[in-house]
C-alpha cells in the first residue's frame, strides 16, 4: 500500500501513540515533507516516502547520554562510561529504507513500526558500526552462547527418571534381588561317556580243519604170490 505526502502526518500521529506516551509530533520540526517525532529525553525518529509513495525513508537521531549516577562505586561508573561509548551520539543519525509495497498488502503503519522496532530503535543504545549492522543481535547471540557453555551439556536423565514397571525393554537380564533361584543351567554340557559293559577275554580262534581224505581199496594184481 501506497503512503502520500497528506497522509504522512496522520502516519506520524499513529506511529506516536504506538510508540507509547514519551513520543509526540516535533511541533518544532521543519515543513519538509517529513514527519518528525520526538521523546521526552531528546531521541528523535523521522520518515518521508519516496520513489512515488512505495517506498518509506526513515531516521532516527541520537539524544544527550543521561547524566552520570549520582555517588556512583567505580564499577556503576565504569557501566555508565562503557553504555555510552556504544550508544548513539547526540546529534547523530542512522537510517533504513523499508518498501510499502507487500504481498500482504499490510498498512504502512505496520511496516514503519516493523521496521522501527526491529532496526532502528534498538539503535539508540547500540549504534551500528556500517549499514545493516545490527550490533544488538550480535550481543544477544554472545550472551546465549555464554549461558550455554556455563550450563554444560545436558544430563541423561532417561535411565534414572524410567519406570520400573513400564521398563518394557527386551533381553534384560538383571534379576531383582527378591527372586527365587531358578535351577542352574549348565553352559555348554559335555556328553556324557557311554557305559562300557565287562567283555570276557577272547577265544582263540577256530582253525577250519581240512574234510578228511576217504582211503581208496589196494588194488591187488591177479597174480599169485609165489
């Protein structure tokens, strides 16, 4: 959806009440086309639409630091010091483009608190080093990593938190203290020998005896014996 140059200012007064009580319409801002907002502590946030209304240019512009804490310890003056160091400085601004023109066809005042919230807002006390950068992000990702590393990896507490009655797991062979003993079983049984029944000492063997030759008649000669 498309902005116009008369409906800048009504964007402005909306984005203003959805920013909260401390913004308001610059009543000080200059007629140029752009809607300026201001806070209560000096923070300023401006847009104007170009390239024909699809698109939106905004910017936003640092403020003084607060002043510094009153009888501060050195480590509540050494926090103050380091937090303005990496804020963004009064006077100074950072800006993003964000497109109008969407496949939801949302309101430009969702885009500009989209983009207001999410990219320059949080600029205010992080001030990005180059365009696009988004020192904040960066912070959060090193903070989550720190409180990882001290947590440690986790423990297994799947075995220690297990029902023992539900324990359904298969070929456990743990035996409860309360059982009664079942009969052993012998690992690899050795076969048993065969009973060997008393022999008596062998006969000498028996010759086979050669059948008896029949004694043939003594032929006698028709002679007489002188």
């Amino acid at each position: 959806m498309l902005i116009t140059d008369a409906a800048v200012r009504e964007t402005a007064a909306t984005i203003a009440q959805s920013l909260g009580g401390d913004w308001v319409i610059d009543p000080e801002a200059p007629t140029d086309g752009a809607a300026h907002l201001i806070s209560t502590d000096g923070k300023g946030i401006s847009f104007r639409p170009i390239f024909g209304g699809t698109t939106v240019q905004l910017w936003i512009t640092g403020s003084a630091p607060p002043p510094p804490p009153i009888d501060a310890t050195p480590t509540e003056q050494s926090t103050y010091e380091a937090q303005n160091a990496v804020r963004l400085p009064q006077g100074h601004r950072y800006n993003k483009a964000a497109t109008l023109v969407t496949e939801n066809d949302e309101e430009p005042e969702t885009i500009i608190m989209r983009t207001l919230e999410d990219d320059l807002i949080p600029a205010f006390e992080y001030k990005p080093g180059y365009v696009g950068h988004r020192p904040w992000v960066d912070l959060f990702d090193n903070a989550l990593s720190e409180v990882m590393d001290e947590a440690g990896p986790a423990t297994d507490t799947t075995l220690r938190d297990r029902d023992p009655e539900s324990d359904d797991i298969v070929g456990s062979t743990e035996k409860s203290a309360d059982a009664e003993p079942g009969p052993a079983v012998e690992r690899d049984p050795q076969p048993a020998a065969a009973e060997e029944a008393p022999h008596e000492p062998a006969s000498p063997p028996v010759q086979a005896s050669s059948p008896t030759r029949r004694k043939r008649p003594r032929r006698t000669s028709g002679k007489a014996a002188k």
